[in-house]
C-alpha cells in the first residue's frame, strides 16, 4: 500500500487561496482522503506520553 500524503503532502499552490487539504482523523494522523474545503483553523498540541519511573532496589520509586 503506497502512503500518496508522504509522496505529495503539498496540494495547494503557494500563490492562491487554499482550496483543499488531507483529512486527519482524531489522533492528528492523515487519512489518505482529500477534502475539497479549507481545513478550519485550530491548534494541535502533541502531548508527551509520560516518563516511566523506575524502581530503586530498596522498592521505593526514583524518577
């Protein structure tokens, strides 16, 4: 299966008014469709996975 959002991420000119962008499901990650609308305006803000903690021998937690 060829992932075509990698091999043409970009569909609008430079110089016109966006008319068409690559859909992205809930997790921010592309669909393989393209929508024929300007995508709305809106922040997408990864959020880390946290650290792991590990264990001290004594059985007390260390960071």
């Amino acid at each position: 299966m060829t992932n075509t959002f990698f091999e043409r991420p970009i569909l609008n000119s430079p110089y016109e008014y966006p008319i068409r962008h690559w859909e992205l499901d809930s997790s921010g990650q592309p669909t393989q469709k393209i929508s024929d609308t300007r995508r709305h305006a809106e922040y997408i803000t990864p959020i880390p996975a946290p650290r792991k903690r590990k264990k001290s021998e004594r059985g007390d937690w260390i960071c």
